[in-house]
C-alpha cells in the first residue's frame, strides 16, 4: 500500500467491448456510494469514458490527459488539478481526448517513459481513496504507463467464446512490469461481464478461466449481466444507478464494488501485520 492510503486500480483487457469503460465508470460510482473519494481516468484516446461521462466535446476541456502527460514529458508545472472535471454523481475524471494518441508516439521516445502517467497520479493521490484507470484495448505504451501507476489490475471477461484468448499475452505484459518498473503490482481478479442468463455460456467461460488461471487468477463471485439499460445508460452520462437504480446490473455493481472493498480492506490488514 501506498503512504497515501490511496488504491490505483488499472481496469485492462487488450480485447476490445469486455465492458472495461462501464466497469470503470460504475464500479466507481459504486466505490462514492460506500464514501470513497473516487477518481476515474480515461487512458484511452478513444474517450469512451469521457464520453460516457457526459462530456461530448473534447475542445471545451481545458486539460486532458495528454497535456498532463505532456507537461511531464516536459519537465514542467503538471497541472492535474486544473483538468479533473466533478461529476454530478460524487466522482471525479480526467478526460481523454483523441490527442492522446499522438502522445503514445512521443512516449516511446521519452524519458522515464514508463512512469509519466504515475508522475501526473501522484500530484492528487492524496485527494483520493481510490483512482480507476480506464485503459484502451491494447498492449502499448498507454497501457505499460497505466500498470506501470497502479497498485492492481482487474481484468473484466466478456461472456463469450474465446473470452480467454490473449489472456496469456496479458499476464505477460504485468509479469514485465511487476519484474522491470513496479515490483508492488498485484492482479486483484477477473470480472465476467455480458453474462447472459438465459445460456449457460457464464458456466462454461467459468469453468475454462478457473482451469487455465485458477493458480494465478482469482475469478470474483460478482458476474455482471447482459441488460439493455447498461447501453442505454452509456448515452446518457449518467450510471446505471441513477438510470435504473433497482435493477440487475446497479445490484451487481454494487455487489462487485464490496468486493473490491474487501480487497482494500484484506491489504490493509495483511500490510499492518507485516509491520508489526
């Protein structure tokens, strides 16, 4: 744990429509309801979560991140504070914007490269009781930098066939990392999302994840279902609890944000026992 008693979570899957930007932006809505200081990042040039957030034109954001992730490439003033946008439901974002993407090039090239995204974290972690990191649908630099700042990983697995494929390609990007940048990396566990109850699909993906990653993965007892209010939702900005508050998913997310909880309060517990 980190002095500053503030959890960074990378929310990664190198596939694309796994539910990473619902996951991101709910679970974090779900943290706010439990009191937690929440702060979501969009680490994507594709700007879902900022999107998603109800903020739809990128030219009348002041900062996003690739300005902040600029001024540390740069050696200057970050000015993280001044590009966290308050959302109505008690959370808080840095926003994306497709700028970002001409930023992963320059990264390649820079300094201290991996640790550019933790150097912008770091001037508001203690603000925070939890920061998300919504990363984009591949291995790259923006992705290295995302698990090169967090604390854990959590890795949501659509319900389909074929869910774990590249999965192996994942482990081995956090292994490199774990060994290379941030020896404190953790994978907290993976999430089914787009259950669809009415198959046994959930079962089968499951049962493939516990015999292929059982030793290494902790699968979460919360499954998210497939539901129309989750899309709809999305357009929005608003989460799926304040547009349909009593139903399936709202409850799921709120089920899986105690068991992320309890995850802080397990490394808490166990990081207090090894100073004592």
């Amino acid at each position: 744990m980190q002095d500053s008693k503030c959890r960074v979570i990378a929310i990664t899957n190198q596939k694309g429509g796994v539910g990473k930007t619902t996951t991101t932006f709910n679970l974090g809505v779900a943290l706010a309801k439990q009191g937690k200081r929440v702060l979501i990042v969009d680490v994507d040039p594709q700007s879902n979560l900022t999107t998603y957030a109800g903020w739809y034109n990128e030219n009348e954001l002041k900062y996003t991140l690739s300005d902040l992730m600029e001024q540390s490439m740069n050696d200057e003033e970050i000015k993280t504070n001044e590009s966290i946008l308050h959302h109505k439901e008690n959370i808080d974002l840095i926003p994306s914007s497709l700028n970002l993407s001409a930023l992963e090039t320059s990264l390649a090239y820079a300094m201290s490269r991996e640790s550019t995204l933790r150097n912008c974290l770091s001037v508001v972690k203690k603000d925070y009781d939890y920061i998300l990191l919504d990363c984009q649908p591949s291995l790259g630099m923006l992705t290295i930098n995302a698990l090169a700042s967090a604390d854990s990983v959590i890795i949501p697995v659509q319900s389909q066939y074929f869910a774990t494929r590249g999965m192996t390609d994942l482990f081995k990007i956090i292994g490199k990392v774990r060994r290379q940048i941030n020896p404190q990396l953790k994978i907290d566990g993976a999430l089914l999302t787009l259950v669809d109850r009415r198959t046994n699909l959930s079962k089968e993906i499951e049962k493939q994840i516990r015999e292929n990653y059982g030793s290494i993965l902790k699968l979460y007892n919360t499954q998210i279902p497939l539901a129309v209010k989750t899309a709809e939702s999305t357009s929005q900005g608003q989460s799926i609890f304040s547009y349909d508050k009593n139903g399936t998913v709202a409850e799921a997310y709120s089920s899986f944000a105690k068991e992320v909880l309890d995850d802080g309060k397990r490394l808490i517990k166990n990081a207090t026992a090894k100073v004592r």
